[in-house]
C-alpha cells in the first residue's frame, strides 16, 4: 500500500514538475520544476531496482546539472522579471509539435508491448519481471568494465573533450575589456 | 482496463512509459516555445531524462528476466546530458557576454 502511494507519489512530482517546467513564465522556478521532476524520476529508479541509477540521477543531474542551470539562470539577465513573452503563433505551434512528439512516443510504446505480449504468446511465458537479486549495483560494475568498455572510456573522453571545450569557449570569447594585458 | 493495478501500478511497464512519454512531450514543448536559451536547455534535459527512464524500464521488464544492460545505457544518456550541459552553458555564458542577452530569436552571432 505504502508502495504503490510513493509510486504515485514519484509518478506525479516527475509528470507535474516536468509540465510546469515547460509551462510557467519565471525561468528561476521552472528551474526549481525540472528539480522536482528529476527527483521524480529517481524515485521511478528506484521503483525498476535500478539503485545505483537513481544515486547518479541525484548527484549527476540534481547536484551537478541542475546546480549549472540554476547559475546560468540567476546569471543572466531578466530572471525574475518580464521574461520575453513567446508569441501566441509560436506558443500554438510549439504545443502541437509536442503534442506530436507525444503521440509518437505512445505510439511507439505500444508498438513495443504489443511485440512483448506476441513474444510472450509465442513462448509461453509471461513478461512479467522477477526481482533482479538483490543489488544490481554489482552486476553494473562487471559490465561497464568488461562489455561496456569502450563506451565507457569514450564517455571518460567525451567528459574531458566537454570540460576543455567549455573553458576554452568561455575563455576565446571574453571581451577585449576583460583579457589580461599581455595575454 | 480490467485492473487498473496490474496495468499502470509499479510492476507495469505501462506506466513507465507514459510517465517517459509526458516527460518528452513536456521537453519538446519547452524546446519549441521557450525563447530563452536556458528554457530550452531544461527542455533539451527532460527529453533525455524520458530517454534514459525508457532504457531503464525496457531493461526491468525484458522478456525473460530482467536485464542490467539497459540500466547501463541509461547512465551513459546522463553521462552525455552532464557533457551537454557543461557545453550550452559555456556557450550561453559567451553569448552572454557578446550581447548581454540569451534569447536565442535575437542571438545571431557569437562575434563581439
């Protein structure tokens, strides 16, 4: 009973955090939003015994990316104030083009489930999950150093392509005021 | 709709990817209305974030038993999304500093 409540609980703040964030006019607070829905979302990690997913989810995206949105966000200009209104032909469009990309996701999931529920037939068994044993935190390690090698160096790679690239971009573009005289 | 439990409760792939799908039409929407660049930076975050939830719940409930690999995958989506971001905030701090705005209508260019 308790479990299914949290689910609901996680399955909401993710849905309602992520609506609100696309919605309200004050950046700040959609930022605030997309935090909520990312918690959201852990909790679903939870709920798919992916344990150690949901402990990235919070220090990657809460206490990393959401940290860097927040600062962009108090940063730049116009925070709290008249953020430029989107006009209502491009408000129009927009909704519908998500509303598209709905459809086609739900489309697509039952696509999915109606290929599960034939593979299903066709063995005889039932799609039906068992619980993984316990913590799959260990399973996840073995992989990511024996089949997902080489991703996982290229994602080691990519981090640091990303890091140098971030300063080196900050760094070209500072204004002529701003750069230090002999450099 | 026999059993709205069985269907949509936490032992339904289901309601996964429904909560997956809201979460990407959200981020569309953001993507697409939002005027100012961190609004479709947000936008950008919530698509990937239904993306690795996708891969997450399609690897807890394959066929058979369940399989680690798509929690996998989901870390390498955070991974690109922890990339992405550092990235387009760099790139708005620069914009920033050519012309004092991020709206991304009147943003053109990234020459001061």
């Amino acid at each position: 009973m308790i479990e299914t409540l949290l689910f609901w609980t996680c399955c909401l703040s993710a849905i309602a955090g992520a609506l609100l964030a696309a919605t309200v006019r004050n950046l700040f607070h959609a930022a605030l939003l997309l935090g909520l829905s990312l918690v959201g979302v852990a909790g679903l990690y939870l709920f798919l015994e992916a344990q150690w997913l949901a402990c990235v989810q919070v220090v990657v995206y809460v206490g990393g990316i959401l940290v860097l949105v927040l600062f962009a966000t108090l940063f730049s200009s116009d925070v709290m104030g008249a953020l430029q209104r989107t006009p209502l032909w491009l408000r129009a469009v927009g909704t519908l083009g998500a509303l598209l990309a709905g459809a086609v996701a739900v489309r697509l999931a039952q696509t999915a489930m109606q290929a599960a529920h034939r593979l299903e037939a066709a063995r005889g068994t039932t799609a039906v999950a068992d619980t993984i044993d316990g913590d799959s935190t260990a399973t996840i390690g073995d992989l990511l150093t024996s089949a997902w090698l080489v991703p996982f160096l290229a994602a080691g790679l990519l981090l640091t392509v990303a890091l140098v690239a971030a300063v080196a971009t900050v760094q070209r573009f500072r204004q002529p005021s701003e750069a230090t005289p002999n450099g | 709709m026999a059993d709205f439990g069985a269907e949509f409760g936490p032992g339904a792939l289901t309601s996964y990817l429904v909560v997956a799908a809201v979460l990407f039409t959200a981020g569309t929407l953001a993507m697409s209305t939002r005027r100012n660049a961190i609004g479709v930076l947000i936008g950008l975050e919530l698509m990937l974030n239904a993306a690795a939830l996708q891969f997450a719940a399609y690897g807890r409930f394959r066929q058979g038993a369940p399989d680690p690999q798509g929690q996998t995958a989901a870390v390498f989506v955070v991974v690109a999304a922890a990339a992405e971001a550092a990235v387009a905030l760099a790139l708005l701090f620069a914009v920033y500093r050519t012309s004092k705005d991020v709206d991304l209508e009147r943003t053109r260019e990234l020459r001061s």
